[in-house]
C-alpha cells in the first residue's frame, strides 16, 4: 500500500474554477463603471471646447457689436454648416449665430455617441446650458 505523499504543491480544479468565477463577477462590475467613467471623462472635452468657442464669440461681440460680423474668425469656422472639432475630437461643434445672439452645439463623436446619459451638450449667449440625453444639465454639467 502506497501512503501518499503530503508534500504536494498546486492547486485543485475546484480552487482554480472558483477564482475564475470569482474573477468574472469581479469584470462583469468593473467594466461597465469603467466606461461610464471614460465618458464621463470625454464630456470634458466638449465643455472645454464649447467654452472656448463661446469667449471667443464674446470677444467679437465686444469689439465689433455683433456675434457675426465678418471680421470675427471664429463665426467664419462655424458658418454655413461648418463645424469645429473639439481638442482630443470627441465633439464636433456647431452654431446658430446672429448678430446678437448664438447657440452653440457640442455633437458626440465616434466612442462618445454611446453615451446616452448627456448626449449632445449646448450653450448659448445667456449661458444656459443644455443636454439632449437622459440625466439633464444639472447632471452633466
């Protein structure tokens, strides 16, 4: 009769299921708040972005009285169904300008438009913002 040998090393097939069960619970948790935490981190982009553009539209209206005049740079890029892309390009930003007023549109692109909590951010020449998705302005911004 053979004693067996309690100097084993190793694991069983039970021990290696459990950890990889453990494991799989563990990534199906963490994955999902990690891509709510990547676009949660993008939306930046478009807030930067949109409060640039609308400084720079500012800047027009104080020196020449107009949102549109034609020697404001930033009006041209945006005119005519023109867009801007946004810094790291999640964004592409469009506007609705006059003279006296403008509405400023931030659209996702790319991995962004998955995200359906902001969507598409807004702002205008009253800074009221806006959000075309489901948590609302106060959320998002």
């Amino acid at each position: 009769m053979k004693v067996p040998n309690r100097n084993q090393k190793g694991f069983t097939l039970i021990e290696v299921l459990i950890v990889v069960a453990i494991l799989g619970i563990i990534a199906s948790i963490a994955y999902p708040s990690y891509q709510e935490s990547v676009q949660k981190s993008r939306r930046a982009d478009a807030k930067a972005m949109l409060g640039d553009v609308s400084q720079r539209l500012q800047r027009c209206f104080t020196v020449y009285s107009a949102y549109n005049d034609d020697s404001c740079a930033v009006e041209d890029q945006l005119t005519g169904g023109n867009t801007m892309d946004s810094q790291e390009g999640f964004y592409s930003i469009s506007g609705v300008i006059n003279a006296t007023d403008f509405t400023l549109t931030a659209t996702a692109v790319g991995a962004q438009t998955a995200d359906t909590k902001c969507g598409n951010f807004a702002l205008t020449n009253t800074g009221n913002r806006s959000v075309s998705g489901s948590s609302g302005a106060d959320y998002c911004w």
